[in-house]
C-alpha cells in the first residue's frame, strides 16, 4: 500500500514540475490587447488640448438636463398594443 501511495505522489509532483506551454504562457491574453488597440480610434485623446464648441452655460445646462434625466426618467411609451385600446369596448 506504501509503495502504492509513493509511486502515485511522484507521478503528482512530476505533473508540477514544468509548464508544459512556455510559449503559449509567455503571449497569453496578446490578443485581447491588440484587439483593444485595434478598436481605439485615437490613442492620444486624452492627451491633447481641451476642444471648443461650447460656452460654459450651455455646457452647464446640457450636463445639468443630463443629470436630472437619472432623477425622473421618462414615462415609459406602449409601442406593441397587444391587449388592445385602454377602455376600449365601453
């Protein structure tokens, strides 16, 4: 049984010893990155001088309508009618 147990924890610390994929382990997750970059239109954006096109109170008040969109959205509108007009048939 000893010999058993000894034969079966050298061949668990023989599965341990190297990394069976050196190359796939060194490149792992290249593609996710250069998809990432391929989908970024302008690396640099942040970077550079801030754009113009709107004066400061109307930039304020587009924010300010922005906001309180979150507070009360807007009613929900029914576009598929399946039950029929409401009150319909009275």
């Amino acid at each position: 049984m000893h010999k058993f147990l000894i034969v079966a924890l050298a061949l668990l610390a023989a599965g341990c010893a190297s990394s069976p994929t050196p190359n796939y382990d060194l490149r792992f997750g290249d593609a996710v990155r250069e998809a990432r970059r391929a989908m970024t239109l302008n690396p640099g954006a942040g970077g550079g001088p801030a754009l113009h096109g709107l004066e400061g109170t109307t930039a304020a008040e587009a924010m300010g309508r922005y906001h309180d969109s979150f507070k009360a959205p807007p009613p929900v509108v029914n576009v598929i009618n399946i039950g029929g007009a409401v009150g319909a048939g009275k």
